[in-house]
C-alpha cells in the first residue's frame, strides 16, 4: 500500500494530518505596554525609597501623595491657574518664533550666501544659553511678562530659522534638477519645491522649539520677579518647604513638555506624511 504524497505549494511547509497550527504571538499586547513600563518603575523606586527610609518624606513625599496634589490641583485648585499662565507664555513665544522664524528661514536658506552671511550669529546665539541673556532683556523690557515672553521667543526663534533654513539647503537635488529641466522659474522652484522641501526639517525645529519656550518661560519665571506661572510656584514651594506642592508642580510642567512633544509629534506625522519618499 503506497504512502499519499502531501499536496502543498511550493516553498509551504508541509504539516501533517490534524496538526494544529500554533498560536499567533501577542506581542502587539505587549508593545502597548511597553510606554508604561518605565513610569511605572520610576514610581515603584521612588515609593520604596520612601518607604525604606532611604530618603526623607519631608524631602521627597510618596508618588500616591504626589499625583494626588497634582490632580487636586489641575482640577480647580490653584495648580490650575499657574499651569494656565505658563501655557499662555509658552503658547505666544512658540507662535512669534514660527511666524517669524520658518518664513525667515526658508528665505535665507533660499539664498545660501545671505544664510552664511548671518550664520556666526545664528549659530552664536544658538549656542548661548537663553538664561545668560536675561539681565539683557530685563534691560530692554523691564520685569513684566513681556519679558518672559521675549526671551522664550528668541531662544525658540533661532532653533526654527536653523531647521528652515538647513532644509531648504538641503533640499533633495534631483527634484530641484528635475524642476528646471522642466522649465520652472526659480520663484516656481522656490514655492513648489524648496519649501515643501523645507517643511519637514521645519517641524523638526518647531518640536524642538516649543520644548525650549517651556523651558525658557519656566526658567523666567523663577528668576524674573513673577507672581505666577509653574516656575513661581515651584521656586516658591521650595522656599517655604511644601515639596508636596513643588513636585506636584513639577509633574506638571514635564507632563505639559511631553503632551506639547506628543501634538507635534501627530501634527508632522499628519501634514508631511511624505516625509522621506
């Protein structure tokens, strides 16, 4: 009695009669949880280490007790209305350093003698931290919340004309080629291609900007004579000794950095979905 030849395709594994084929994987569980992995750690050390003694609870309270003053806080408490003020300052430096910074850029990074003509300075400036330049802006706006505003908006300002301005440069050259065998003039090339060209790098600085006006308005707001704002509140808390309240505050500005990196972040993903093709 001949034994049946199996029937499969080519190239396809064959299986014995009956075999069960194995479970697909759940890794796609898995890589869900995978962002919540490390918060959750942080906080387990940071709850053993209160609770072991290793650190003072005067110095550093519980994450229980933390989170709890946070979200008291942003749910009507007066957390709320610093964290409201810091959003707003953020918010007009971030939109005066892009109405500025992203036109300027691509026009400069379109001419690339006018862009190497000012880049020392860029790049000076670039390279110098913003809080060295606030008893510059103190001179010039006085303590006020254009200050804080200013200085944010300068520090972001130079991050975007150097993104802008390097995309344009570094437009792919064959597409720029392409433009001019076709007959294009070099306004049709600028619009058509340098400054689509241009917008991925652009949103690259963007990021990176709205990241240092936070920083930078936070910074301001420690040091230049505020009355509000989560920089105030910090320093303040720290003063008179309510760490509950100044890590509370903490929180806060790192989860409003992080939820302004994750809007830009699917803003880019969204509009310059070509990106790289």
């Amino acid at each position: 009695m001949s034994t049946p030849t199996p029937t499969t395709s080519p190239g396809t594994p064959w299986k014995p009669p009956g075999a069960v084929a194995p479970a697909a994987p759940r890794a796609s569980h898995w890589n869900k949880a995978l962002p919540f992995i490390g918060p959750v750690v942080l906080f387990i050390i940071w709850d053993l280490a209160v609770r072991l003694g290793f650190i003072k609870a005067i110095l550093l309270p519980p994450p229980a007790d933390t989170v709890a003053a946070l979200i008291t806080g942003l749910a009507g408490g007066s957390l709320l209305g610093d964290f409201a003020v810091t959003v707003w300052r953020t918010v007009q430096a971030f939109l005066v350093a892009a109405i500025v910074g992203v036109p300027l850029g691509v026009l400069l990074g379109s001419n690339e003698k006018a862009y190497r003509s000012v880049e020392f300075l860029i790049d000076f400036f670039r390279s110098t931290p913003s809080s060295a330049l606030i008893p510059l802006f103190l001179m010039i706006f006085g303590v006020s919340d254009v200050n804080k505003v200013a200085i944010a908006a300068f520090g972001a300002l130079l991050i975007v004309v150097f993104n802008s301005a390097y995309g344009v440069m570094n437009a792919r050259k064959q597409r720029v080629m392409a433009a001019k065998v076709m007959g294009a003039s070099r306004w049709q090339i600028f619009r058509d291609v340098l400054v689509w060209e241009s917008l991925q790098p652009s949103f690259v600085g963007l990021r990176s900007a709205v990241s240092m006006a936070l920083v930078i308005v936070i910074v301001a707001e420690m040091f230049i004579g505020s009355d509000s704002g989560l920089g105030h509140r910090i320093i303040n808390s720290q003063q008179v000794m309510n760490v509950r309240d100044m890590y509370a505050s903490i929180l806060a500005a790192g989860a409003l950095g992080y939820a302004l990196n994750i809007l830009f972040l699917l803003a880019e993903r969204r509009i310059v979905h070509w990106s790289g093709r």
